[in-house]
C-alpha cells in the first residue's frame, strides 16, 4: 500500500527555485478554497488517531465518494492529510491545525478568509488601487452591517476572532503585568476572550467589557464564572467609554478605521482613563524593511485595505502620532510571543 507523501510542496517552497515559488503563491487561492470546504465539512474533526475509509467520510459529511477523494488526494499533495490508494485517509501534521481542538488551530480562520463576502472582496481588489473600498463598492454597505444582516458569516467572523490562530490573548497575558490592575476596560472587547484571559490569570482585577449591543450578547457564555467580577456595558466608543478605569485595552480596534477616527477612539479613551492609568493597543506593528519582517503583518495590512475606509496596519511612529493627537504620551513597544504587539501609552 502507497500514500501521497506529505513533505514534497514544503521542500519546493523552500528549497526550490523562484518559478516555483510564485507558481505556489499565484495558485494559492485554489488551495485556500480547497482547505475551506475540508472544514465546511468538518473532515479535520472525522479524523483522529486512525485512517479512515475515504467512503465512510463521504457516507458522513454528505458528499461524493470520487469527488472527496479527489480532493482528500490534491490536498495531500500540499501535505494536508495523507490517502493511501486504498482510500484510508490520514492526518499529517500540518492537517492536525484544522481540527478545531487543535490549539492552535487554523479551522476558523480558514472558514473565514474563504466564506463568500470574503472571497468577493478579494476578486475586487484592483478596486483599491484607484482609491475605493472594495467591499463597499461590492456590497454597497459597511462591513458590519453586512455581517449584522448575514447571521451565517457574522458566525464564522465570531468564531475566528474567538480562537485567534496565534494564541493573542493568551500572548498578551503573558507580556504584560496586570497583576497591579484595579479595573481593567476592554474598549470594543466583543464577547470578552481578552478580558476573559487577563482576568483568569490574574485574581484581583475587576473587569468592564464594553461594546456594541450584539457585540457583547453573548458575553455570559464566554466569561463563564469570571462574569461577576465583570460589568457588561453595551455603547458606541465614539460616543462615550466607561471611566474610572486603571488598564484600558483596544485589541484589533484601531486598525478598522482612518487615522480622524481613531483619535476619536482614543479621545474617548483619554477622557475616561486615571491620571494614573495605562492604555494597552493590541495591534500588528509595521516594521521596516517589509522583506525581513512578518510577512502576515502586510497581509493583514492589505485585508484591512478591502474591508474598511481608511483602515490599515500601522508602525509605532504612527501610533506615536495618534496618541499625541489625542492626549497620550509616547509608547512603549512590548513584543508578545503572537504576531500581534503590545503598544502602551498614558496620559500626557
């Protein structure tokens, strides 16, 4: 009995010359589908210790045996699972990563770079360089509108913001001490991983998760028995944030908006915190030169340009910029084990 060897499409990225190289980087948009509808149909998660029957995965899953082969057998040519001729179907290691009790796991963020607004957005790209917002052109309304009028993907962006393919929560509270923090506000926390994992690691705080009304809906369910040391509040940050607070944090907030709008943000931010306290902004930080940095930070960089109006990644010497507009002092960079960083200001 023979299988498709994993291994071989990583040793060509690797070791191979530049044609196969961009050759793998122009075709992976097909890859990428091809690993959504593995997890659509939850066949990381059907697999565990022991190969199984190709026709037994189709019998559960609801799809063509042939046809699931076919794709079970072109995903093993990029080292996502193994089939043996037979039709016994195999983790490899990388193919582990999309079970979603895979920690890390790649499930959710491969469900929602390939779900269709997504995939529509990305074909309308070009749109960009003229100076449009291609998911509005596209779908005539803002991001989140779309996904408050599209429950089926407002599930997938929730689920992929919840389990972070590169553990930033955990990261965050690991790089910083809050163990001194009296109050700690998530300022647009969503459902409250973040303020969930500071809070669990450290017993003395008290915690404010302050969102939009969907935002926060399902709170309970995630704060779990951590929610009585914790007050939910449902606004807008451009309106007003709770105050009072010792640490305010705004992880993967501020990269949604144009530089006008985050100083509102962060004014906001200023208005309510104590002389005393601290803003942490959990973000990607652009370095120079791109070629030698992460290069998943200018990926994202360039996702926030199809999404938003004026969204982007941006460097310390730009968040530098926009908390003195708004009445914060110079930063402190604290790196975390993520790809995500922890930029740390106080009132001026």
């Amino acid at each position: 009995m023979t299988t498709i060897p994993a291994g071989r499409w990583r040793d060509r990225m690797a070791n191979g010359d530049g044609y196969s190289r961009v050759l793998g980087l122009v075709r992976g948009l097909q890859v990428s589908k091809m690993i959504e509808i593995a997890c659509s149909l939850g066949l990381a998660d059907r697999i565990d210790a022991k190969a199984r029957p190709v026709a037994e995965l189709a019998a559960e899953c609801g799809a063509d045996p042939e046809r699931l082969a076919r794709l079970l057998r072109a995903l093993a040519a990029f080292g996502l699972f193994s089939i043996s001729e037979d039709g016994a179907v195999a983790h490899t290691d990388d193919s582990r990563y999309l079970r979603k009790d895979s920690a890390p796991t790649l499930h959710y963020a491969s469900r929602y770079y390939a779900m269709p607004s997504s995939w529509a957005v990305w074909g309308a790209a070009a749109r960009a360089m003229t100076g449009d917002t291609p998911f509005e052109a596209e779908f005539r309304k803002p991001y989140f509108s779309h996904l408050a009028d599209n429950p089926t993907e407002a599930a997938i962006f929730d689920a992929f913001m919840r389990h972070s393919p590169d553990d930033r929560h955990a990261a965050v509270v690991a790089a910083y001490d809050f163990s001194q923090a009296e109050r700690v506000v998530d300022v647009g926390g969503g459902s409250g991983a973040l303020l969930k994992a500071i809070l669990a690691a450290h017993p003395a705080p008290s915690g404010v998760l302050f969102d939009q009304a969907g935002a926060v809906a399902g709170a309970a369910g995630v704060l779990g028995e951590l929610a009585g040391r914790c007050t939910v509040e449902a606004g807008s940050f451009f309106d007003h944030v709770p105050a009072g607070g010792h640490i305010y944090t705004l992880s993967q907030i501020l990269h949604d908006w144009n530089d006008e709008r985050c100083v509102e943000i962060l004014s906001r931010c200023r208005a309510a915190i104590r002389p005393d306290g601290r803003l942490l902004v959990i973000e990607r930080v652009l370095e120079a030169p791109p070629g030698e940095a992460d290069s998943m930070n200018y990926l994202a960089d360039m996702h926030m340009m199809m999404l938003f109006p004026g969204a982007k990644e941006r460097s310390l010497a730009e968040y530098t910029a926009l908390f003195r507009k708004a009445g914060f002092g110079g930063p402190r960079l604290i790196r975390t084990r993520s790809a995500f960083s922890i930029v740390e200001t106080a009132p001026a």
